[in-house]
C-alpha cells in the first residue's frame, strides 16, 4: 500500500512525496471531484506532473461521461490522482458508483493513489473533518465512511502558523473523542505532504498529527 496525501500540487514537499515514490515515465490517472467542462484542473494538473517527467494520460470523472471502460482504464495505470474539489459531492459519487471496493482492490494489486485535499481525504476513513477546511455538506450525506484505506484522518490547507493549537481546539470540539484515537486527524498545510504505507507515516515539510490529545510533529 502507498499512498501520497498532501494540499497542494505546486508544493515543494508534496513534489518530493510525489517523486519518492514515483519515477519519471510514470503514467498517472486522473479521477475529478466533479465534472470539469473545460478540463482546466485537469490541464493545470497535466503540466505540473510533466515538470516531474510523468505523464497524466487518462481523465474520468463520475458525473459525466462515465463508462465502465473508462473505469477500466484508469484502474490499469500505474497510478491515480484523485483530484481536490468538493470532498462531499465527491464522497457522494463513490458511492453512488459503488466503488469504494474497487480503489482497494487497486491498492492491493500494487496501484499508488495521489490525494489533493478532498481527494486525500476521500482516503480516510472519515470525511467528518472536511468543515474545518471550509467544505459544506449541502447534498445533506449522513453516511460520511469513505475509502478507510489508512487509520487516519486527514485535514488539507490547515493553518499551522500557531503549531495547530487552534486547529486541534475546534477538532476536539467537532469529532468525538474516541474517533480521534482510534483514527488520529494528520494537520496539513499547503506547504506539506504525507506518504502513508503499511509500516505507518511519513511526513515531508511539516505535517501534524491530532490524536485528541496532544501534538506531534510527523518526521
């Protein structure tokens, strides 16, 4: 299992996280938040994987569009970027797809997914988190279990300049006690990147962990 968790692409940590467990000559998949018109996102996010000598060559998003085949195709690459966007339209569109199994059994054959911001938090196994990041739960979902694919909560474009004491204070007031130990919240500035495997964590920049408790710094 590999996973690249981080808030922003252009990043120097997240690039590091990326080209740590990426080579050049990468070929990547595209899953968007939502339907993307014009591509912009998926055009900006093209551009930035060529700087790093990796080719973002397959774009699906489940809204419309969508096919089996296109599925197909994105679940044969060597790895997936799930786009940052709205985390519960997102959320809202794996299940509706039902294919909260099929990124696990990705992962199980060797797959790597790359999370931006709701796409990392899609990998958790909670959304509960994504208010504190200013995301509205308008489609009203009650069920917010997603991809559970670490035991951890993740928590994109956090402001640390206070080292996370305000994050952490409004965390402890939103999410019960015993979700945050069993699944600590990781604190993520724009500025930082996460690789998780099996073996645990591995911070770049300056992440946070949140256990409910106390403060870490993630090394």
């Amino acid at each position: 299992m590999t996973l690249v968790l981080m808030s922003d692409l252009r990043g120097a940590a997240s690039q590091a996280a990326i080209t740590e467990v990426l080579g050049e000559g990468t070929s990547l998949g595209y899953l968007a938040s939502g339907h993307e018109p014009e591509l912009s996102y998926y055009g900006a996010t093209q551009k930035q994987y060529a700087e790093l000598g990796m080719s973002l060559c397959h774009y699906l998003d489940l809204e419309q569009g969508y096919t089996l085949a296109g599925l197909d195709t994105l679940l044969s690459c060597q790895a997936i970027h799930l786009a940052g966007g709205d985390t519960f339209q997102f959320l809202a569109q794996l299940q509706a797809r039902g294919l909260m199994e099929s990124f696990k059994a990705y992962l199980n054959r060797g797959g790597i997914l790359i999370g931006l911001s709701a796409g990392a938090m899609l990998m958790t196994p909670t959304i509960a988190c994504a208010s504190l990041c200013g995301d509205v739960n308008h489609l009203g979902l009650s069920d917010l279990r997603a991809l559970a694919l670490l035991p951890y909560q993740f928590l994109p474009h956090s402001d640390l300049s206070d080292g996370g004491v305000a994050l952490s204070v409004q965390a402890a007031s939103l999410l019960e006690a015993s979700t945050l130990a069993e699944y600590p919240l990781i604190l993520c500035s724009d500025e930082d990147a996460v690789i998780a495997t099996k073996t645990g964590l591995r911070g770049f920049g300056q992440p946070l962990l949140f256990d409910g408790v106390g403060l870490m710094a993630l090394a």
